[in-house]
C-alpha cells in the first residue's frame, strides 16, 4: 500500500502520514492490531515503531503540510472534504475536528 507523507521531524526520524479513511481503514486497524511489518521511504527498508498523534501535534503537522502546499490548497481541501464528509475549510477548528477522526500516524526506525 502507498501512503504520502505529510510531514517529518528529522530529530526524531519520524515521518507523518494520515489516515485518508479514518479510523474505519483497515490498514489502521492491522497497524494498530499488530504493527506495520515493514516501511519503504526513498529506497530505506524497516521495520518501524509507530504512534498515533495526539490531535494538538496532528493538527499542527496537517498545518504544516497545508502550508508547504499552498498553491494545492483548493485540491487537497476539496479532497479531504470529501474523505471526512463535511466541508473542510483548513480553519483551526476544522483541522482539529478532521484530526480526530482521520488521525495521523507517525513512524520511525524501530528501536
């Protein structure tokens, strides 16, 4: 399965993905159930730890993406829109409620 990468914090070595489905995916729940086997990023293989965003930090990365992408705004906030199912308006409030039901998961090397 591909996901994109929304975000990463190079200290940490993490990178931020959201789940586009919402809590419902199945990849979510096989992650959360038993861990993600293996991550493939720019040709680095591994097996990865992984963390679930509390939605202050998710709504902080998602503002991050968000930024980075300006002139694609109006395109990813038609899609994240119809992924949640309301309109999606890249307000805070708006941003904090999508993060609550599409969280955003971080993944790094493991330990």
């Amino acid at each position: 399965m591909m996901l994109e990468v929304i975000g990463t914090d190079r200290a940490r070595r993490e990178v931020f993905v959201m789940v586009g489905l919402g809590r419902r995916a199945q990849w979510y729940r096989n992650v959360l159930a038993g861990g993600a086997v293996e991550i493939a990023i720019a040709g680095e293989r591994f097996r990865p730890d992984c963390r679930e965003l509390e939605p202050a930090e998710a709504a902080a990365v998602l503002d991050g993406y968000e930024r980075r992408n300006r002139l694609l705004a109006p395109i990813v906030r038609a899609v994240l829109s119809q992924l949640a199912g309301w309109r999606y308006d890249g307000s805070p409030p708006a941003r904090e409620r999508l993060v609550t039901d599409h969280p955003i998961l971080a993944f790094r090397p493991a330990s």
